[in-house]
C-alpha cells in the first residue's frame, strides 16, 4: 500500500503556493493538501483537505464554516483537534468528537489528531493520553484516520526515536485495526524515509517542511517507495 502525505500548511501559504503544488503534484495520488479555507475551492487537480470545521451544522455563527459547506464544494477530508486548535481555541476531546461525527455525517473523512505534551511524554504517560484520547475524541466509526502528533515535536524539530514511534503505533494499530494512521511533528525531508519506513505509520502529516515545494516534494518521493 502507498503511503501518505498529508501537507497542513496551517495560516501559511499563497495561491502561489497552491499553483505550485499544482504544478509539482498535480492529480497525484496519496497526497492531501490543507490550506487555508479561503483556497479550497481554486483546485481541481490537488486532493483538498480543510483544517477545521465548525461544531454546529448552521446558524449564527460569524466567521465560522461548517461540514456540509465544505461537502458541498467537494472536499473530502478534514483534519480535527490539532493540537494547535486545543491549544489556542480551547477544543477539547468531546468537541473534536463532536466535529468529527458531523465530518462523518457528510461524508468527509475526519483526520483526528490526538497526542501528547511534553510533560506527559516526560512523565512515561504517552499511551495513557492516547487511550484517553482514542476513548474520548473518535466516533465509533471505521471511516475514520487517526493523526499522532507529539505537542512537543511540532515545530520543534524534535521527534520521538523510531523505537518510540514504532511502538506507539503498533498500539494504536492494536486499538485501530483498518485505520488509517499517520504519524506528524518536525516530519522533513532528512526524516521523512525513515519514519515512512516505520511498520503501522501509513504516512506522514507535515507542517513547516509542506511549505518548501522541493522539501515537499522530496518527502512525496519518500512516500511513494516507501511500503
Ligand atoms: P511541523 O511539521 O511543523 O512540526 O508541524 C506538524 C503539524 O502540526 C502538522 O499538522
């Protein structure tokens, strides 16, 4: 099976930036892109994802997009709880699970993002957060990809050791057998083999590095050997 490459570029990036991909990826298979909501809709030959949704299905809230919005303009993938939105929106597990069931009921594949901080993975509680993540956060759904992120790997040029991430996703594979699971903090193009290369990390979600069309584009050759 190919492995994926998830782009979040987060509040970053251009139509530039879009027509390149276009022009570096355009109708390849196994990659998502995440730009902001604004350029959705200004790309037939990219697989667009979003990076949020609303809550709610409609109604009075300005500024806000829902599910069914984004169905409606044929995107089919929506990242969910990254850890950014936690972080700085205050999203908590019973919220992302919230936008996660409304992704589902529009036909949208939520990609949930659950992980920990660097004071849990400090004190050995990386499993327990995940647990507690998995039980609180996914809708009981197989139409469902999980994303773990590290809080302290992103954008922080740290990552966890193979060792640590093969383990880690050997026990979500346990918890998740047909899911679909990536793997995202500091992912570049010096690492990217490496951890494609790990057993149960069915591909990669990237931040800083999607936002460097040759490092991209040297991670998506990565994920297209890799097996
Ligand atoms: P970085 O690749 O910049 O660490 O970001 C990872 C991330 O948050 C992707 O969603």
């Amino acid at each position: 099976m190919k492995k994926w490459v998830v782009a979040n570029w987060k509040m970053n990036g251009s139509l530039q930036l879009l027509q390149d991909y276009q022009q570096a990826f355009g109708n390849s298979e196994n990659l998502i892109v995440c730009p902001p909501t604004v350029y959705l809709n200004q790309s037939t030959m990219l697989t667009l994802g979003a990076q949020n949704i609303n809550e709610h299905p409609k109604g009075a809230f300005t500024g806000e997009i829902s599910a069914s919005m984004l169905a409606d303009v044929g995107i089919k993938y929506c990242l969910v709880g990254h850890s950014e939105r936690r972080q700085h929106f205050g999203e908590a597990n019973d919220l992302v699970r919230e936008k996660a069931e409304l992704c589902l009921g529009n036909s949208i594949t939520p990609i949930i993002c659950i992980g920990e901080t660097l004071e849990q993975y400090q004190a050995g509680k990386t499993l327990e957060i995940l647990r507690t993540q998995l039980k609180e956060c996914l809708p009981d759904s197989k139409d469902l990809w999980v994303a773990y992120e590290p809080v302290w790997a992103i954008g922080t040029g740290l990552t966890p050791t193979t060792e640590e991430i093969l383990s880690t996703h050997a026990f979500l594979r346990e918890k998740l057998s047909t899911v679909t699971l990536l793997y995202g903090g500091s992912v570049n193009e010096n690492n990217a083999e490496s951890i494609l290369g790990i057993p149960n990390v069915d591909g990669v979600l990237v931040g800083g590095a999607c936002l460097d069309i040759d490092k991209i584009q040297l991670i998506y050759q990565t994920s297209a050997s890799a097996n």
